[in-house]
C-alpha cells in the first residue's frame, strides 16, 4: 500500500491562519482529494513516458487543471513522482514539465 493511502498520511489541506471557511471546504473536499490522488498516480503507471500536467488534465477534462496539478505536486512530495528532466508544450505552446514515477 502507498503511504499516501494509509490513514492519517494525508496532508494538511489549510494552512493554520486559514479561516473557518477554508477548514470546512478541506473537510468536505478530503475524499475527492484522495481519489484524485489515485487517479493521478493510475495515469503515471499507465504512461510510463511520463506526462504533463496539461496531458493529464486532457485526460481528465472534468477536473481542474489546478487540482490535478496540487495532487501531482504532493506524490512529488511524498517521492512517487519525479520531473523527468524532459519539456513538452501544452496546448499553448508552452514547454511544461513531464512527470513519471519515481525510479
């Protein structure tokens, strides 16, 4: 099992000088964070050559980009994830990141 998955690993949502509202929206947010997660991690173990944040969000067109990229960032952070070292562009042209798992 990742570690991500195990109870009590996730990280903190807000910060300590975020209001009351924010703290709500993390709680209510918590699952479809985690599912997230997975999906995000599923799409690196099925393209090995890696991805984009921007291809990750065309494969998951109902999701914001912004949340995808937040769970990609914390599997980065936990060592699941890593920059390739490679750049692809985005659909504007823009030379982004390609993310794989960690090796």
């Amino acid at each position: 099992m990742h570690t991500w998955c195990q109870p009590g690993a996730e990280r903190r949502a807000v910060r300590a000088s975020d209001p009351v509202t924010s703290r709500t929206a993390a709680r209510a947010n918590k699952e479809h964070r985690g599912r997230l997660r997975h999906l995000v991690l599923e799409c690196h173990e099925q393209h090995t050559g890696g991805l984009t944040d921007d291809e990750l969000s065309q494969m998951h067109p109902n999701e914001l980009l912004s949340s995808l990229s937040k769970r990609r960032g914390e599997l980065v952070d936990e060592g699941l994830l890593e920059d390739s070292g490679e750049r692809r562009p985005t659909r504007r042209g823009v030379p982004a990141a390609v993310w794989r798992l960690k090796r």
